[in-house]
C-alpha cells in the first residue's frame, strides 16, 4: 500500500478519551472545520511515525454504534459505509475504554464484522484492576487474533510509543469469523434485526470477557461528590455561583488585555499614517486593514477565557453535570440543557457564545441556540446603551434604586425573555430527524489535564482567527471604501461649499466640517439618506441611519459614528458628543433625541444582527450562508417592529 494514501479514522464511544489521543497524535498539527453539508465538527490532522513517515487521521465524532441515531453518528456512518466518500479512511483506531468493556465492544465488534482493518487502543487502564484488565486482554487476542491491543492513558500518553511502532505498517485484515448475526450492519435492515443483533452482541461480550466484581474506590469518589454537585437544591446553588464566576471572569477581566489590544491597534494605525506617505493606501493600512484586523484580535482575550473554563468544566467531568441538570428547565423553550453555556456565555460576547454551541449533538438544538445567542445583551452594546441611557434617562432614583441602573437591567432581562420566546417558535419550525431527547454518560471526575486545555485554547482561538478574521477583514475593507469615496465630484464639491461657507471658522472647526462633509456624501452617506425615509417611523434621520449602517462593523461603532458624524472628534467622556446630541433638533424644531427616540434606539440594539463578526462564525458553526442571512433578517424585522412599538409608546 502507497504510504501516501494512508488515512486513518479515530472512531469511539463518547468519553473514552478519543480527543485526547488525538491530540497527542497530531500535537498541534491539526485544524478544525466542518464536514461538507453538515455541521458536525470535523478534526483532522497529520500523525508523524517514529520512521519519519506521515499519515493523515480524523478524529470521528463518538459514536456508541455504526447505526445512527443522531446527526454526529451519521456522519460516521456514512463516511464509514460509503467508499466513495472523499475521507474514507483507509484503516481504523478504534478507542475502547478498559473500564467498560462491555458497553464500548459493540461499536469495535461492528467494525469488525465489516472487515476494517482495526488496531484498538484501550484506555482507562488506572480504572480497572490490573489482573481484571490483563485477563481480559488474553481473551480479546484469542478471540481476534488479526487484531492488535494496546494499552494506552489517554492523560499521560503512556503507551502510545509502542502504538506509533507498531502503526508503521498499515493494518491488515486476514480470515474472519462474524461476530453478531449481521455481517455489515446498515440502515437497511429491519430495526428489529438490528435490536436483535445488538442484543446477541452484549450477550457475546459478556460471555467473552470477565465481569466486574467492584466498584473502584475513583467510581465511590464520583459517587460522593455527585451528592452535592447535582444535588437537587445544592447543585444549582454550586452551578449559579459557578457560571457567576465564569461570566465575571469572561465579562470584566477579559476587558482589560481587550482594551490593551484595542489601544494598541490604534496607536499602530496611527503609526502607520505618521510613517507612511499621504496616499490610498496609507488611508486603507490606517483605516481600514489595520482596524479590520483588530476587531478581529480585540476578542480573543473573551473567547481564550470562555475556552478556558469550557476546557476545564469539560476535563473535569462537570460539564456533563451541568448539561443533566438544566436539560428539564429549558427543554420546554426548545432548547438542551447544553444550550445554557453558550447563552450565558453570549451575555459577555455571542461569538464565543455561538463557537461554544458546537457541543450540542442535536441539530435542531444546536441551530435554536445559535439562533437566539446573539438576543442576549452582549459586552459590545453597553457603550451604545450608556451613551443612550446617559441622553435620554433621567438621573433619577425610583425608590431605592437608580431610574437609569434599572433601565440597563430592563435592557438584559429583554434580550433574555425574547431569547427564550424566540425558541419556543423556532421549536415549532425548525424540523430535526434527531431524537429529541438527553442520553449521555456521566464520566468520572478528574484533574484537568493542562496540555489539553491549553491546546483547546489554542485551536478555537485559532479556528476563530484564521476563518472567521477573513470575512471581517472584507468586510471592514468594504466598509471603509463606501466611508471614503463618494459618486463623481460630490464629494469634492461639498467640500468646496463648506470652505466657502467657512469663513471665520477655525482650522479645527473648518477640519471637522469638511470631514462632516465626505462623509455626508460618500457611498455610505447617500445610503444614509435613501434609508431615512424607512427609519424616519422609528424616530431616525440620516445621521442616525449611518451609524445603523456602520454598526453592522459591530454595534460599539454606533458611538465612534456619531462622533464623526457630529463632528466633535474622538473624546473620551463623551461630553462634546452628549452635548451635540442633545442639542440637535427635528424639522419641527424638537429635540431629535427624544425619550421616544432613545428607547426606541436601545430596543432596535437589543434586537438587531450587527456584528459582522458573529455573522462570520455563524456562518461557518452552520457551514452555510443561509441560516445566517435568515438570522439577520428575522432579528432585522424583529429589530424594526419593536423599536417601532418602543417609539409609538414612549412618544
């Protein structure tokens, strides 16, 4: 066999260590995508041999069987059954946990009876007795004897320096005898064939391998600590102050490396225009290319940390706790006990938010929580809704408490109780062949292991980096182009007008009305204008409808917008825009930021998809454009009438 057509799949039960041994296998030469038409996660990367060769090995979504009974299974089944697939492999690593034989031998038995080539690498070898495990090794090799055992920890990598000798040559596949009453399992057959062969499976593995007798004293331990971690009053109590910390840490200390890496972004574009000669493509380094890259670094302090405790929570055997015991609360919403994570994640950055709902195995879950993530009031809008409460709210208390705090709160429990009404019609819309309901395993506790946190951290970071970071960067590039030019000699000429008209103004002043001028009549200015008479309902002119326009960047833009807009520069208290702002007025001679006005602003904010950023991952957590552009308009016209409905109150 050509060494370069080598591919082997890593198949295995969930828990068993399989991602573990991945990673030690392929360190970090591996990258992370989609499968093609799916939104199964596909891992993939290049396992070197100790003679220097290379073989291509995919990490297989865990599966307790080759027939199917959710969406990741499928995956599996299909890329297994189907030899034309573009990534069939060409042998099999199949992971087996050593301390529950009896459940894991099902899928490998399959396997075998399909006539793959098979090496097993059985893992959990500190969680049996080493007579029992040594025993039932003998079995296995009488029993398969053109399949090879290897005993490996997952944590530590002990073992796997014997497998990669032996992996040197490919696996081979001699004379077999069938194991179960099905040669080659398929979706064909009868399910009550299937049930029956499964069923005369399990009766062969038990009668094949030696029973356990004890419970280890790692299982007792397990047994102890769940009868306080989902303890049904304590377990909550544990779980609400254990996200509490999560989300402060996610919220408040990620902002400070995210404001060292906004500054910094900001002082290199400025570097870039001093050092630089005046021109379009210093304009687009300094305004465009820079930014664009920055407001892709800006959020990997959030999504590291959010990885970091997803990373731990997930080692430790915890995040199986906490998916069991919220899955009753929110099933009723259309949503899984796994969607609580990323919809509490979201409140700090829906991107991290959307990347964490890649653990919900069911389709239909997994599209609901990326769908109303984005609804929970992330980080990125408290600058929009300061400016707005700070314009339009009263400094007053109401009883004890402050009028503009409640408000801010008003605006978070919105983005939540929408969130939740929004899963309760997309339940009823979004069709999914997956079975609906919870089946897992609640693996042991354990000591996180800090290689693998680390390089989870390091491969989401990255994922989100390299393919989100190429839309945004478009995106940003083509934002700037319709910021700076203007159709023919429009722009020029309303310059010209102001210079004009500017006699008596000073330099600064003249300055800052000739960039009020470009950007009136740019591209983005003139979209302003044809859309004012569509947000003229909501209580918006043009100016508003620019930075509506601009938010789409992402929605803290607003701020930096309308400081151009009303020409007052980048100042840091906001006092000269607060002051502009408040003495603008209507047509009609009324103050443009009315009480209507602003809530209606802030509704429209709690609302709308503006974040090219989280339309990028969406896009790619889908593997399609489509669910993003229906997420855009829904949250749109969602957007639209409530800000309508806010203004038409409050009016």
């Amino acid at each position: 066999m050509d060494k370069q057509l080598r591919r082997i799949g890593l198949v295995g039960n969930p828990n068993t260590g399989k991602s573990s041994i991945f990673n030690h296998l392929t360190g970090l030469k591996q990258h992370i995508g989609n499968f093609p038409g799916v939104t199964v996660e596909r891992k993939a990367g290049q396992w070197t041999l100790p003679n220097g060769d290379s073989v291509d090995i995919i990490d297989l979504p865990g599966t307790y069987s080759i027939v199917p009974q959710s969406e990741d299974e499928r995956v599996v089944y299909e890329l297994l059954s189907n030899p034309q697939h573009p990534e069939h492999p060409t042998e099999l690593l199949c992971v087996v946990d050593a301390s529950n034989l009896e459940r894991n031998l099902l899928l490998f038995t399959q396997l075998y009876d399909m006539l793959w080539p098979l090496t097993v690498v059985l893992t959990m070898p500190d969680f049996v007795d080493a007579s029992e495990l040594n025993d039932n090794l003998k079995r296995l090799l009488e029993r398969f004897k053109d399949v090879s055992f290897f005993v490996v920890n997952a944590r530590t990598g002990d073992g796997l320096e014997a497998l990669a000798r032996h992996m040197q040559a490919p696996s081979q596949v001699h004379n077999r005898s069938s194991f179960g009453q099905l040669a080659i399992p398929n979706l064909a057959t009868n399910n009550v064939l299937q049930r029956r062969d499964a069923s005369a499976r399990y009766k062969a593995i038990a009668k094949l391998i030696q029973a356990r007798t004890e419970e280890s004293s790692n299982q007792d331990s397990t047994a102890r600590w769940d009868r306080f971690l989902v303890h049904p009053i304590w377990g909550y109590a544990i779980l609400i102050g254990l996200l509490m910390v999560i989300f402060q840490v996610v919220f408040h200390i990620a902002s400070y490396p995210m404001d060292w890496i906004d500054g910094a972004f900001s002082q290199f574009s400025e570097s870039v225009r001093k050092i630089l000669p005046v021109g379009v493509f210093t304009d687009l380094l300094a305004d465009g290319i820079v930014p664009g890259i920055g407001g892709v670094v800006v959020f990997v302090p959030q999504i590291a940390f959010l990885f970091f405790f997803l990373s731990l929570l997930e080692e430790s055997g915890y995040m199986s706790r906490i998916v069991f015991m919220t899955d009753r609360m929110v099933r009723p919403f259309g949503l899984s006990g796994r969607s609580v994570v990323p919809m509490i994640s979201s409140a700090a950055c829906a991107i991290p938010g959307v990347m964490a709902a890649r653990s919900i195995p069911n389709f239909r879950d997994k599209l609901i929580t990326i769908f109303v993530a984005p609804l929970m009031s992330c980080s990125a809008r408290i600058p929009v809704y300061t400016l707005l409460i700070a314009l339009v709210i009263p400094d007053t208390y109401w009883g004890p408490f402050k009028l503009q705090g409640l408000v801010l709160f008003a605006l978070y429990a919105l983005g939540l109780f929408t969130a939740l009404a929004v899963a309760i019609v997309l339940k009823f819309v979004v069709k999914s062949d997956d079975p609906n309901f919870l089946l897992m395993e609640l693996p042991r506790y354990q000591v996180p292991r800090w290689s693998q946190v680390g390089l989870s951290i390091w491969t989401k970071v990255k994922v989100f980096v390299i393919d989100a970071g190429k839309v945004i960067l478009a995106i940003s590039i083509l934002l700037w182009v319709l910021a700076s030019y203007g159709p023919g000699q429009r722009m020029e000429l309303a310059v010209q007008k102001v210079q004009a008209d500017g006699v008596g103004l000073s330099e600064e002043e003249l300055s800052r009305a000739e960039a009020n001028a470009r950007l009136e009549n740019s591209y983005i200015g003139i979209l302003g204008k044809g859309i004012e008479p569509i947000i003229e309902p909501l209580g918006y002119d043009w100016k508003i409808g620019i930075s509506l326009i601009t938010s789409f960047a992402a929605r803290e833009v607003f701020v930096g917008s309308m400081a151009t807009i009303y020409s007052v520069g980048d100042d840091d208290s906001g006092s000269g825009l607060m002051e502009k702002m408040q003495s603008e007025k209507t047509r009609e001679g009324q103050p443009r930021y009315s009480l209507a006005t602003g809530i209606s602003l802030m509704v429209f904010y709690a609302y709308a998809m503006q974040c090219m950023a989280t339309l990028a991952v969406v896009r790619r957590e889908t593997n399609s454009w489509k669910w993003p552009i229906i997420q855009t308009l829904a949250m749109g016209v969602l957007a639209y009438i409530g800000a309508w409905l806010a203004f038409q109150i409050f009016q």
